[in-house]
C-alpha cells in the first residue's frame, strides 16, 4: 500500500532526527526556555521580518488554537470563522469547551472574505438585542484552508483591514502553512502575514516535524502572559527544547520551504494527472492536498493500491477523495500513481 | 401608547400580587424547603399527571436553560437545538459559556422534527473521524417554538421516540409553555409532555408570576444533586418561597390556564384583523405571539399609538413585527386595535 | 417557634410591597432599561457620592459574584479571598464553574489584611515557577463579614492602596451591606467604599427587598459590556424594573439605612443579653448576625421556643450558633428572648 | 555545570531514539490507532496485570491531569487532593479551567491518608448545608508524591477501601511512577496499582522517554468516550505512533524498571552523603529526587559546580534544596559530587 491519506503518516524530516540525535545529550533547562528555542525564535522572527514578535511553542494544532482563542477572547465573545474552520467542525468542541461559542460564516472554498465578517459586525451591533447575542471577539481563519486553497496577499489586506477597522483580532491557522507559504496560488509571505494578522502559528507537525506548533504573537496587547495560558492548556512541555531543536533546523536555512515545496510540487502531479485523464476537482487547491471527484469504480480500482482518505460523498456514484502528499512522499510512488491514473478506463464520467 | 412589544411589560396577575401580600410576614425556611414550594410541587405533578416527577423552582429562562443542559451533558457533548432555538440564538452563549457547543439544525418555522435528529445522529456515529467532533448529548425544543408554533402530540412521540432510541435526552423549553397548551394547534397536554420528554419547564415569567419557572424531572437519572446545579448557576433564591407561593397560585385552580387562554384569546382576534385585512403572517401561530408582514407606511401609521416590536426587515418596504398579548392584555385595548387595522389603506400590499 | 435563624425568613418590607402594588399594571420596557431602574440607579450614585458609577441590578448573592468575578479575571487568574469568604465556601464552586481558582487567606475573623494580600502577590511574582502557579487577579472582601465583622475606613484604606498597588482591582459583596454601614464598629460610609473599592454591590435580599443585590462599578475598565456578562450568567431579569421598584424605594429616602438600624440595634439587644449573662462570643460582630458560644442545655432550652442556626460544634458539650435579625423582627420578640436569656441558669460556663 | 536540577534535561534513554530512528520511515495511521500504540498497550495491560484496562497515550502531565478529571466529574464535583499536589500548586489552575475545584487536603509529607479522606466526605454530606459547598467527586493522590515519598501496599489498599466505601474514584498521577515502583520505601507494584486504583498514568517524560504519558483506565464506568475527552483538551497527537513506539521500547523488556533503578540507585547515594555528611533532609525520599536542607554556605559552594533547584527558604540561613537523578545521571559525575559533600566544613549546621 502506497499511502496519500494524510500529511502526518511517517516520522520526522531526516535532518530533523539527526539533529535530535545530535542533542540528545546536552543539559538544558526545561519547558522552552533553552537556546535551541531562543534560537528558532531568532530565525523564525527574522523569517517573519518582525523582530519585536513573541514567539511560543506548543505541541498540536487543537491545542494552539483553544490556547491562542481563549487567551483573547472576554467571556461573552465568539470567534468568527468559517462553517468548515478546524475550530467550527473537528476539534471536539475544544473552544466552547474554554467557555465561547463558535460564529460561524458560509463558506463554499473553506475561506471567509472581508465583507462577511463586516456583515457579521455590523449585524451584531445593529440589533437592538445584541446584548443577547454572543459578541464577535476575534476572526480565525486557516491558510490554505482545510480545503487546501489560499487567501491573496489583498484578500488578506482587505480582512485584515476590516479587522482592524472592527477592533477584531485577526487569528491565522497556519498548521499547513508552508504549503501556502509556496503555492503558485497565493503571494503571500511570512512577513505579509506577520504584517496583516495580529497572531498566527506556524504548523510543524504537517511539515516535517515530529510534532509542534510555533505561535507568532504580533499584537502586544495580545503578549502578556501568554506563558500561563500555555501551561495551564496542557501545552508548555517539560522538554520545551525538542520543540525549539526542531524549529530551529526547519528555519535556519530554509528546510521548512524545500519540504513544502517538494510535497506541493508532488501534488501538482498527482492534480494534472486526474484532470488531464478528465476528473473534476472539487476545491481548486495548489497546495498539498488534492480533492478529485472519482467514481467508485476507480476508487476501487485505486484503493487496491494507494491509500487516500474518502472526504464527501456526492451521489451513489462517485465521492470527493483526498490525496495528501509530504516531506516524505516519493517521487517514484507519485508516477506510479500517475501512471495507473493515466490507465484508467472511466476518465469522462463527470463531464 | 398601548404596548403589544412582550408579554412581560406589567408586574403580576393580580391573584399572584394578592397571595404575596397575604404571606409577606409568615416565616419561612430559605432555598426552596418552604411549605409554599412543597405544595406548588405537588399542583404540579398532579397537573402533570407524574407523581414521581422531581419539581424545583428557578427564576429565568436562561438561568434554567444552562443549569439543565449543563447538568445533563458531559464535556465532549452538545445540545441539539433548531438554529432559532433561543439556547443559540439569544442567551449570549450561556450553554458554551458551560463548556457546550449548540449543535443546529435548520429550521423555518422554529420546530426540528424527529428525522433531523436522527439524521444528525447517524452522520456523527457513521463520521470514522467522529471522536473529533461534538458527540451530540441531548435534545431541545421550545414549546411553543420562539416563532410561536407548537409540536402536534404526534410530532412531540416520533421526536421522544427518536430521542429514546438515539439515547438522547430531550428538553423542553416551556418559557410560554401555558400559550401552547391552550393553543387550537396542539393537541399536547402537560401529561403528554411529562410522559414523552426527560426534563422541561413551565414558564412563569411570560404567563403572569413575576418570575420564575418550574423544572419538572421525569428521567431519574437526571434527577440526582440537581439543587446543586441551581445553586452553583446562582439561582438557588434565598426567599425561594415567592416561588412557591407564585407556582401554588398559578396552579392550585386553572389560574395558568385561564391567564393563557385570555391572552391566546386576544392575540387570535388581532391574527383575525390582521389577515382579513389581507396581510400575511410571517409564522402560523396559534399562540400569544403574532408575526405579521406589514409595509413601512402601515408600521408608521400604528406605532403612533401602539407598540409592537420589529422582528426582521423582508425588504425595504415591508417587514415581520411581533405583536404580543398576556394576562395583562385589555379587550379595549385590542378592540382599538382591531378598529385601526380595519381602517388602514392598505391591506393589499402582500397581494 | 420565634424565628432567628437568618434574615431572609419573609417577604420583604411592608414599603416595598406597597411599592409593588402600586406599580403592578404600568408598563415598562424589560431586562432593567425602564424608569424606576434608571431612578434607583440616580438614588444609589448619589448615595456613593459617585455620579460616573455604572449600576445593574442582579437577582441574588451567588449570581451577583460569578458574574462580577468572572467578567474580570482572564483565565490564568484568580481571586484572592479569606478562606471563610462565600466564594470560597458556600458557593458550590460557582466561581471555578466559570474556570477561575479562588486563592485562600487564612482568616480567624473573616477578615483580609493589606499585609496579606502584598505578601500573597509578592510570593507569586518571586516565585521562579509562577508561570505555573494561578496568578492573583482581583481581592474579594465581604463587608460585613461571614462571621458579622467589618472593616474601619482606615483598613479598607490600606488594603485599597495596596490593590492599586499590585494592579489588582477590589470586588466587595456587601450581601449585607446596610448593617455594616450603621454598625458602631465601622466608620466607613457608603462614598468611602465608592472611592476605595473597583467595584461593589449593595445587598438588598438580606435588608428588606424580596430579592435583588445593585452593583456599583466604580472603575471605568470594569464597565465595558457589563450587561453582555449578566444576560449570559443568567441575572438579566426579564422584568427588570422589579429591581428598580426595590431599590428605589430603599434608597429614595434612606428606608435602607433605617431598615439596616433596626436589625442592628435588635442585635445589639441580644449580644448585651448573652455577654451580660456570661456568654463569651465566637466573633466580635456588632452587626445583624450574633454568634454567642452557648452550652447544649441552653442550646435545648432556647431552641424549643426560638430558632437560630448551629455554626460549628466547640466540643462535646457547647457550640457556636448564630441570631440573626432583620426588617422583620419584632422589638417585643428580642425582649422575650432576653428575658429567658436571663433566666437561664448557665450562665457562668465559659468561665 | 553538572546538572541535577530536574530529570528532563535531556532528550531520550538511547534505545527509545534509536526506535524512534528505526521506525521513522514506516507509514502509520494517526491518532493513536496504530500498531506500535496497540503493542504498547498490550505491553502495559500484561505488567498490570490487567487484561481489560483501556490504555491511552497522551503527551504531558498537567495535560493528562485536566483530561482525566474533567472526564470523571460533573460539574459541582471537586477533586480531593493534597495541599501539596501538582494540581492544586503548579498547573496554573488547569483543573478550576475545566471548572471544577481542588478541594485540599493538609499535607506535610505529600501523602494523604485515607482517614482524612473519610473525614472530608462525612463533613460534606453531615452538613446541613451541602449543596452549597462543592461535593467531593474523585480523590487525586502522586505516586511517588512530588516530595518523593511514596505509598505503601498497606496504605494504598485503605485509601482505596475508603475511595471505594465513598463512591470516590481514586485516581493515581504517576509522573514519577517509575521511582515509586522501584523504591525501597514503597511494596506497591504497578498490578496492585491497577488493582486499588480506578485511573493511573504510567509517566514517560520523566523516565527517559521524549515525552509521553500512558493512561490505564480500569473501572470500567469510566472509560466510555475517552478519546473524545483526549482531543478535546489537545492530547490526541497526529503522529501518536511516536507516543506508542516510546512506550513499546520502555515496557518490552523492562526498560522502564532498569531506567528507575538507575536514577533511584544515583539519588540514594546522593542521599547517602548528605546524611552522612550531617545534613537533615526535609523529606524522606527513596525515590530519584532528594530534598536536603543546607547552608547558605554550602549552597554557594555547590552551586558553582553543580546546578540543583531551590525547594524552599527554611530561614536566613539555611534553605531546602532538589537534587533530580535520572536516566541520563552519570556515576562519575555522582562520584565527584558525593567528593565534593565530603569535603565540605559545614557537616553539623543541622545539629
């Protein structure tokens, strides 16, 4: 079985366990305050063209979000995000679990656009009974999104500024944020994003790290204490220095953009194979994760052999899939693929 | 200005006031253990046909709403609700500020019928990545609904028995419990309802107490330490006999029944004016809340000498408005009403 | 049976009823925004000298202090209270309901000292770990007391200035507000409070009104979106103007004051009688609340005609109880008392 | 420096990074559903001698502490503990954030007694007042205690007795559990752990592995929906096989015992010459931490070459102080320490 089902499937990038191995030995104090960590916030501030930047780790992508939300946000607000956001649909309710509700906006592509959120607003201050009704707090959105496509540079100036305008922080889910980082789709930079979003996180565990999570805290009203609240969720590790060892080898020579500019580039093969053989896919996505619309003849068929995760069911007949590819995904498997698609009998089924 | 905007502009039903009065110097033990609350206990079970019925006293809709849905579900569970229930559109999150996500279904008129909660129910257990999402944990219904529409009793046994099967307790809101029991639409006794939900309350707020409402436990499992939850939520009142006092009055001799059948009265002759003049009603209900679609020159016109509350624009010329009636509605006064109505120029619009 | 056992045993005074009655059929907006409210909250701002104060009006004690507290705090924090303080003890962890530790002083008299609360703010920033520790966020004091004791203008002078000192805003419930104002132990006035205190509330279920505490917000950053707090905590009484009713008429023409007088000096008639008869006291009260340590045959004597309430066992044979008066009690019931009190035939046994 | 300071300074025992180097290729599902996961589990449940017990893996302590309890209680339940538990002093108030209380309990060694659980349930259900006051829900105890003393079988069994008589749960923070199970002082064995306890965790983080906890659920009540519970406090990590491939290596052949009795057999000869030397130690441990009382003096002295942790100031002159041991302390360096007391001209300050 070749697997394409997810982006955490194997271990850690090679150069990622040789320099846990290099360390293991050394004596540092614990729970992040190490020169391993001191250093990955060097390079990840430089990287991020923000110097006065808080930079903290933390293990997991649920844990960074209810961690960063509750930290925000006052008892009777909300965090605006999209029906389909990680924090609206798959992490267990871990935000209401914090004491707030989750506001959530239609969303077709997994993305929210400016307006929406100024609707939103404004719907909520102009209703006369808005004292009844949970008040907007902040915005999270995720970039890519959980359907792999990507703000522009002015799709997040626009939010942006009219987060700013409405005195609502602005939250990025970044756990697969290298893939955005590098897709053709998307002009943003690290420092665009440092620039328009008041906090954001920059995902490992997705790209190459064993695990974690290195929060960006660009608002200074946002800093203070953050420590406390990381300690108190569960996610200040003892040994904080396999977070910051492992940070520092992604960020100090560019390792985080090669592997996630090897794992889109792998999915863009895999993309124009299915739609070259005629597939449609039912998010645009140009980052790592693709979402072709097969017949279940051709699920079969590819199942035997590939493994992929089932995302949505369309009809009887044929259902969108997810294809994710990774640091560790090889080329050779990914022609191998390509070359069974380009075999396949059922290539107009959706026209 | 005549006001027809809520049913809880006046201070109390006159017998309630009297009762009150009678008993201000007796002296009673606190929190609920007084002879008052004692004997409304036992008016109620009677009324509700379910002598083994556990009966506290609470002081609002609210306050009742998160106490038994936070006594009720556990950490990873959430409380189904129509996306108009009042848990989720108007309690400033009271039930995520418990820890609990509101899971919603669609609805037009405010009911969720017992296929939904199905539906939802086996989309969560058949989801593979279930344990990442709420698991649903109980479900609630208001009756009548916030549009003022109220369950058939044949709805009310497919929704329990739904419930039953999926495990799920269900919860009835009965802030206006009283206007759906006399209402022509629904066939729902007290009994019925005691006999086919878990936990529900008979409101007294909006049905001429000056507060409270009384929680009636059917389901013993939900019955054990629920004076704990009341105190914890802060509604365990000190002079809980005002309470008790309040409910023995509504309950001893049909008072209930008797304020919720004048009110229902008066707000189907306003119905009656509104529709023969043409107009269309925004919901079908048969209750003491009603919803008619009126143009802006007509709003204009009767807001001189009435007040009613906006309840949603439909466009730019016409909106929903709510008129409202209760225990301390004057015939005279929607004998008035009804004159204006039949006088108004324009009883066409919606043709 | 002439009852002592605590002062919320009947309605409420006999002016506020008539109050009531008189206002029953008007009608008012809800949710605290009509008329009396907004007179209530011009008595009560002049009565604190404090024309900026912001005032709500909440149903009860426990209500009042989860919503207060927890509209404060951010959730690494705590508050600091004596260990005897209601929130503390008698709360069924309301407070940690909505997430926040309560951080005990050691308090023999139910008391805090500006000592302590710089010693406890010291050891937590001196601690190296205190990223680990519950960070103190506000001081909750009782005035008077749980125990009847109250503080002097000098010592809520100190332990305000070191509040403001270390940054921590100072909450007192004055569930019992009114007998500490008039106690001859006090010489703190209901503007000293208003000056030394971020925020405070004013008993009212305990001094004569049926039910209803008014909080005073005296500092500007605790004033934000207060109402957003009390409608999700469950405390924004539909029928709000309830509260104003009560309130107005305890502070038009000082009926709180005069009401607060007459407990304490019945009080005051009784503590006379136990110390002159040899009973030594638990706690120096010179409040509403008496708490003589008495031996168990007088303890069987007195309590087949009076009741009062057991406090804590002293040892097998003698127990701390507590009298407590209020608007209610009758003059000619304290003079029964007294007498058995001197008739009593143990009178010598702390000696 | 040679550090004794805590037992997490260094990454992991060799033979767990060289699994972590030999699997890092292979391609796992997530979340904990993989084969090295499920052999761990199998590992564990044999060497507790318990078939039927759920086995989960979660990252860190505070993490596993706030899972497992908020799964346990309801919401007006508290967590019995010791005054001195890591849960009621250095969590940062991660229990209250779930919204329950720690209900403590004295402590001068870091043990409770089963007496004094006894004591607390009977005072809560004898007063009169106890739904006002928070109801014990489950009883926490440290094995061994973060003073490093430890239980014995004799002493487990009647707190269990207890626990169980209460309808406690008693739950077992093992973080250290290693060193308990090891020590001389202690008869316990992890299959008497799994036979008197209802929930456990088998420490990694401290005893060699990277990171890690292992939970052994054994009363079955509680083991429904756990994993929910993982993922909604953050625990459930994406590549999970790392958790399980750490607990695999530590419990195949005995890893775990031979790394507890290094660390312990390196702390007792620190022990050893302290005492010897005629220093008092503050606690009586037998386990990898050790708690000497020293001078001023000596502080300085060591402190040039060795780093260890302030405990507590016992006065001007003298202070408790923390010497860790662990997998990774080296003999010599042991060896030179043990050179350096002996040499040491302060031997009697304690006489």
């Amino acid at each position: 079985m070749i697997r394409f089902e997810n982006d955490y499937a194997e271990g850690t990038h090679p150069r990622i366990l040789k320099r846990l191995i290099e360390t293991n030995e050394e004596q540092t104090p614990g729970y992040g305050t190490d020169e391993h960590c001191e250093n990955a916030r060097t390079y990840i501030r430089k990287a991020c063209d923000a110097e006065n930047a808080d930079v903290h780790f933390l293990v997991g992508g649920t844990q960074t979000n209810m961690t960063i939300i509750s930290s925000i946000l006052r008892p009777h607000q909300g965090a605006v995000a999209a029906i389909t956001g990680h924090i609206a649909a798959h992490e267990t309710g871990a935000i209401e679990a914090t004491g707030h509700k989750v506001l959530t906006l239609l969303s077709e592509d997994g993305k929210i656009q400016a307006e929406q959120v100024k609707e939103l607003y404004e719907a909520h201050w102009n209703d006369v009974t808005h004292e009844h009704i949970v008040q907007p707090g902040l915005v999270y959105i995720s970039h890519p999104s959980e359907n792999g496509t990507t703000y522009s540079k002015s799709e997040l100036e626009e939010l942006s500024k009219v987060c700013r305008e409405c005195g609502l922080p602005l939250f990025m889910d970044g756990a697969r944020l290298g893939y955005g980082l590098v897709s053709k789709d998307s002009d943003l930079s690290l420092a665009d994003i440092a620039r328009l979003c008041d906090v954001f996180y920059i995902g490992g565990t997705k790209i190459g790290a064993m695990f974690g999570e290195a929060v960006v805290i660009m608002n200074d009203s946002l800093k203070k204490d953050f420590r406390y609240f990381i300690k108190q969720k569960g996610g200040l590790l003892a040994k904080g220095r396999l977070l910051g060892i492992q940070f520092e080898t992604l960020f100090e020579d560019g390792l985080y953009y090669e592997i996630s500019n090897h794992a889109v580039e792998m999915a863009m093969m895999i993309r124009e194979a299915f739609v070259e053989k005629g597939f449609s896919l039912k998010y645009d996505s140009k980052t790592n994760q693709q979402f072709p619309i097969l017949p279940n003849e051709v699920l079969m068929k590819l199942g035997k052999k590939y493994s992929f995760s089932m995302w949505e069911k369309v009809d009887a007949t044929q259902s969108v899939v997810r294809f994710c590819t990774s640091w560790a995904t090889k080329k050779e498997n990914v022609e191998l693929l390509i070359e069974d698609i380009k075999k396949l009998e059922y290539g107009c089924v959706n026209g």
